[in-house]
C-alpha cells in the first residue's frame, strides 16, 4: 500500500529512481496519444531546431515522473482520485536523458469525509544534469488511516 493522507508531513521529500528516455518512449507515445508533431518524431526536421535533436512530449515527461513516484509505493492504493495537475515545462527532455523527481508535500487538508484528505505534491523532474525540465503540483484525494 502506497502513503496514507497522515504519511505526508513537511519533512517529506522523496527522490525517485532514474528513468532513461528513449526512441521508443517517444513513439509509443505519439501513436498512443496521436501527436506526431515533428519536434518528437521526425529528426531531420529537429536538426534545424535550438534543441538539434528530437525531443519528449511534455505530458509524456510528466506522466514518467508520476510512474516514478507510484514506483517508490506512494500512491499505490491509497489514491482515490486525481483532482488537478499544475505544471510547467522548463527545459527539453532528449532521448537518452535520464529523468528523476524529487516529490514534497506543498500542503494537504481534510474532508468533510473522516476517511479521506486532500494531499497537494510538488514534483521536481530533473534530468541527468541536474537541470529542472518540468515542475509542478499535484492535488490527489488519499484515504486515511
């Protein structure tokens, strides 16, 4: 089972393991999703650009780093439902980056409903370099203990 809602306090700060992006990542993600913009898939194209290469779909990034964060059992099971992302993309992710997150409690409260709270994570994805390439805030509804 993942973190409960009374699992998060202000000396939470978790680092996520590495994740390396590659070619296939970004293809599976563009027929997943649909966007075949040229920035993500078509390298010829990309060589003309500042980022000289293909580049991640930012929701991909984003969602890579919420993979990361389930895999260190955050959420798992103890998650009942999304209830807003916000999120800004600061740097380009490549292929053959390696992102991690660094993920804090920015604030939480209860509910009217004794069994749940309302739990707002900070993600800092960062890749191999140390450089922040996306950061953002998630508010999840948790269950309580």
């Amino acid at each position: 089972m993942g973190f409960y809602y009374e699992d998060f306090d202000a000396d939470t700060a978790i680092v996520t393991r590495g994740r390396t992006v590659g070619e296939g990542d970004i293809t599976l993600f563009a027929g997943l999703v649909g966007d075949f913009n040229p920035l993500h898939v078509d390298e010829t194209f990309c060589a003309e650009t500042p980022f000289k290469g293909r580049i991640a779909h930012g929701p991909l990034t984003l969602s890579m780093a919420i993979g990361l964060m389930s895999q260190q059992n955050l959420i798992d099971g103890t998650t009942t439902g999304l209830l807003g992302l916000t999120w800004t993309f600061s740097a380009p992710v490549k292929i053959g980056d390696t992102i991690h997150a660094r993920v804090t409690l920015a604030s939480k409260r209860p509910t009217r409903d004794a069994s749940l709270g309302i739990v707002v994570l900070r993600l800092a994805v960062m890749n191999q370099a140390s450089t922040t390439v996306q950061i953002g805030e998630m508010t999840l509804m948790m269950r309580r203990r």
